[in-house]
C-alpha cells in the first residue's frame, strides 16, 4: 500500500503544486473561514479542472461541516477538503476480475491517449497474475497501429491476433475470440480504431465489434472500457459521454497521463458527474504507474 500512495504522491506532484500548495497560500491569509476564502478555494478548484458542478459541491459541503462542526479556524480546511473529496470520488467499484473465460475486454477512445500502452500494460499485469492473455489488433485504421500494438504484445510475452490494415475490425474480433475459446485465453484484449468520437461511421465499427461478440458468447465483452487523457480536461468528459451513449454503456475509465497535468481535478469531476467508475488511472510510463483506482488512496496522495 505504501508503495503504491508513494507513486501517486509522486505522479500527482504538478496537480498538488496547483491545487494543495495554492489552499495553503490561501488559508495562511485569513484567520477565519468566511465567504472570501471559500470563494478562494472555489477559484483554486476550477482552475484544475474540477468542474463547476463539482466545485460547487464540495463549497457547499466545506461550508455546511464548517457550520456543523462549529469551526472557523482556516487551517481546518485541509482536513474538511480531503473528507469531501474522498465522499464525492468514493464510488461502486468497477467491473470484478475475471469471472468468465475468456473474460473478454473490450477498450475504446480516441487517438492521444495512451489507449494502446494502456493495453499493453494491462496485458502485462494480468500475465504477472498467472492468466493467459490474448490480445486483438481491432484497430485497423490507423498506420502502425498494428505494429504498435504487436510491440507491446512482445514486451508482455503475450500472444496477439491481427489481419491486415483495412480489414473489418469486427472479422479481427470475431477470429480472436474464437482463437481465445481455442486455446484456453483467460482474458482478451480488444484494441479498437481511436476514433474520433463526432466520426459516426466509426462509431457505428464500434457497434458492430460488440455485436460480433455477443453473438458468439452472450454477455461479451464483458468489460467496455474508455481510455482518457487527464490533460485534455473538460474534453475527456465529453468524449465518455459520447462513448457512453453510443456503446449503451461504459463499465469503466481509465484516465491516463495525471503525472503530466497540473489538473488532475478532473478525476473529482469525471467521478461525481458521470456514472462510469473510475477502474484505474496512469501516473507514469511503468507498468507500475497504471493502477487500480482507489479514492482514499488518491486524497492522501494529494495532501500528504
């Protein structure tokens, strides 16, 4: 557990410099709480992208336990702040581990946002587990996206179906799941086109991917996951929405790139505001740094 609050303490370095070190300026110049701090820290809050929406809960909470607890004292804040964060993030957890075999993953989003390193290490962390691992190169409209993602294959030491550039993504889906079935694949990794989400004729290959699926093992992909920058802010909410929409759900989010923002309020944001969990968020290049999401461990990453 430590070494884990130790790499997002060091992944959220530049949101932490943003965010805690400006409260701490604020509060040291008031000796009470009072409209013009809180107003403050609302400011501090939106300017790393915590959202208007969010901002405003978590105002009206600082102020109601302010009320409730009878304080006045400024530096309590620190102490009132974390709680609300952590109440606001603390949501159902995502998606169990493999229950099914294959346990078929499904993963989208748009290009820039790691969404291919993001599979690759997933792939390496289930085959540090002991599972067997297939991956499926889905992703055909993109040059090299292949061989991008055949990269990441060796590097995991786990095999990867593909055809060639051009072809149907879901044919590719369809060969994969009936390669998993085969050899006995405990999880399957589907990459998929990074689309842009306004392209409805890419959005519409989407569909078609999960229908392949379903057709031959229903339920299937058992997991839809979205991959999202965390320095593109406001926008990552956008596109999870659309994917959301589009695929009739989302079961999770994998927020990307935190250690590369001094915003990465935008998790209190994507949390509170969309019914998506949250499942992991990367804070650094290493295997290591892609984790399971948990908000406690986050809030004490932040102020600590």
């Amino acid at each position: 557990m430590l070494g884990v609050v130790r790499r997002l303490r060091e992944g959220l370095a530049r949101t932490r410099e943003g965010l805690v070190k400006k409260i701490d300026q604020a509060v040291r110049r008031y000796d009470r709480i009072d409209e013009d701090l809180l107003e403050e820290i609302e400011e501090i809050l939106l300017q790393t992208d915590v959202g208007v929406d969010t901002t405003m809960k978590i105002i009206d909470g600082l102020r109601d336990r302010a009320v409730e607890e009878r304080t006045k004292k400024p530096e309590d804040l620190h102490l009132l702040l974390r709680d609300e964060m952590a109440r606001i993030m603390n949501r159902p957890p995502s998606a169990p581990e493999p229950e099914h075999q294959p346990h078929v993953i499904m993963v989208v989003g748009v290009n820039g946002t790691g969404k291919t390193t993001t599979i690759g290490k997933l792939a390496a962390r289930y085959k540090q587990e002991g599972k067997k691992v297939l991956l499926a190169a889905a992703d055909t409209f993109r040059a090299a996206a292949i061989e991008q993602l055949e990269v990441w294959a060796g590097r995991s030491g786990v095999d990867m179906v593909q055809h060639q550039q051009g072809s149907d993504p879901s044919a590719v889906a369809f060969d994969a799941l009936q390669a998993a079935i085969a050899r006995d694949v405990d999880v399957l990794i589907i990459d998929t086109a990074g689309r842009l989400h306004t392209k409805d004729n890419l959005m519409e290959e989407l569909k078609k991917i999960k229908r392949t699926l379903s057709k031959q093992i229903a339920g299937t992909p058992h997991e839809t996951l979205i991959v999202l920058d965390g320095t593109t802010g406001q926008n990552a909410m956008t596109q999870a929405k659309i994917f959301h929409e589009t695929l009739d759900g989302l079961t999770g989010i994998i927020l990307t790139k935190l250690d590369g923002t001094a915003k990465g309020g935008i998790v209190l944001s994507i949390t509170d505001q969309l019914s998506i969990p949250v499942k992991m968020i990367g804070v650094g290049e290493s295997i290591e740094d892609l984790q399971d999401f948990d908000a406690q461990d986050f809030v004490t990453a932040l102020f600590e």
